[in-house]
C-alpha cells in the first residue's frame, strides 16, 4: 500500500481522479491491485494534462482572448511545480535504480 504523497496528487485532484485514493480503494475493495505501471502512466497523463492547459491558456492570453492573467499564471505555476516534482521523482529513482545496480551479490 502506498502510504506517500504523489508528487501528481495536485494535478490529479484537479481532473478529479486522485491516485492515492484510487490505489486505496482498488485495495480495500474487490482485492484487485493497481500495478505501478498503472499509477506512472496516470500520474504522467496528469502531468501532460497539466501542461496542456497552461499552453491553452497562455495562447489564449497571447491571441487577445478574455482570459484572466491570473488563471493563466496559476496554472503556469502549477505546470512548473508539476514537472519539477516529475523530474526529481525520476532522478531519485534512476539513483535508486544505480544504487541497486552498484550492490554487491
């Protein structure tokens, strides 16, 4: 069971499917799993979802649009928190994956 916090969780809480949750769930239920795999690839569509709408936004602004600048920076920002989560995430685990690789047997 995955007792952490996703780095996607903001982004996730926003589409309205919370991975957390959603692990938590499945496993108390009817005993199926969500597998790892699963959690990575709705947690990267969260982050592209992320990213899509703060390019939405910011062409709207650009084109004249009656968009609100603050929507627009908000979501930018949330944008950037979103990826840097991902890519620290990533780094961790590709340092966790050498350190592995450095053990001995």
């Amino acid at each position: 069971m995955i007792n952490g916090i996703s780095p996607f969780q903001v982004q996730s809480a926003q589409a309205g499917t919370d991975v957390t949750n959603q692990i938590n769930n499945k496993q108390a239920g009817s005993g199926n799993e969500t597998s790892f795999s699963n959690v990575l690839k709705d947690s990267i569509n969260a982050l592209n979802q992320s990213q899509n709408d703060s390019d939405k936004l910011t062409n709207a602004l650009a084109l004249g649009q009656n968009v609100n600048l603050d929507e627009v920076m908000i979501a930018a920002q949330k944008a950037n928190v979103t990826l840097t989560a991902a890519t620290e995430f990533r780094n961790k685990a590709v340092e966790a994956y050498q350190e592995i690789m450095r053990m001995q047997m």
